[in-house]
C-alpha cells in the first residue's frame, strides 16, 4: 500500500463446508481491494451504503471499530426485495456490520464479512418461507383436487 503501489489483498476465508478458500485482489486502498477479494470468495455483490471507522481506545495500539451498511445490487445473485407490511412499499432491504481490531484493515474486513452474513442468512431464511409456502400450496391445491368435478374431453361420456 502507499504511494509506490498498488493497493493488494489476499484473503483466506473457511466456508460453511469446511473448506478454505483463497483471493487476491486490488483496489483503490486496503480496505477496497479486501472487500473485493472477500466478493470474489463470498459470490456477493453488493453497494457499500456507509462505512465508518472510530478508535475506542487511545494510543498505538488504540482499537478500531468499523461499522458498515450495505444493499445487494439490484438484479445482482443476492436481491433482497423487502416490502414493508404498513405502506406495501417494495425496496431493498440494508444489512449493517460491525467489527474491531487493532488493525483497521481486519476491523474492516470483519464488519464487511459480518453485514455480508447477515444478507445471506436472510437470504437462506426468506428462500426457505417461499419452499414452505409452496409446499403448502401444493398440498392444499392437492386436497382441493380431491373435491373437484371430472370432466373427460374428447372422449365419450357415459
């Protein structure tokens, strides 16, 4: 990083099965370019809504937090399309992130992965609801069925 290069990330992350996984990529500074691995290894995109980064202790090994915001991009693998209950409005639903390190680019890194897990569980979650109300709908179209009248076309009718 600095003025002399191009700002590098590599990146290791363990999935849900077990296995690890690694990126490199760069970007327009640190944090950028760990973001951008950590989409590449997650399958995500997203916009970055907010960041913000605060020290809450004092001197050279102060902690820093990190907060972020963000969406899934619309049209993008992760969609999250939320409609509010009151006005029936549909818009994106945000996912927020904290993390904290003494490096900022791993309290970065550690709000970016947290909202980003947030997205995908709520992902896992609303996919799930629209399984179980199908299967509820086939079940009830099936039981349905079972009351309805036959009708033979093109055949003859007793």
């Amino acid at each position: 990083t600095g003025m002399s290069g191009i700002p590098t990330a590599t990146v290791t992350m363990m999935g849900p099965d077990g296995v690890e996984r690694y990126v490199a990529a760069t970007g327009t500074g640190p944090v950028d370019a760990v973001y951008k691995a950590i989409d590449q290894i997650m399958g995500v995109s997203v916009n970055l809504l907010s960041y913000s980064l605060v020290s809450v202790t004092e001197g050279i090994q102060a902690l820093a937090t990190t907060r972020v915001m963000i969406s899934p991009k619309a049209g993008g693998p992760n969609e999250s399309l939320s409609t509010n209950a009151q006005s029936g409005i549909t818009m994106e639903k945000k996912f927020s992130g904290a993390g904290s390190d003494t490096d900022i680019v791993v309290a970065s890194a550690r709000a970016y992965t947290s909202a980003l897990n947030k997205l995908l569980s709520w992902n896992v979650r609303r996919k799930k609801m629209e399984s179980d109300e199908e299967d509820d709908s086939v079940a009830n179209s099936a039981i349905s069925a079972g009351n309805a009248e036959v009708t033979v076309v093109g055949g003859h009718q007793p």
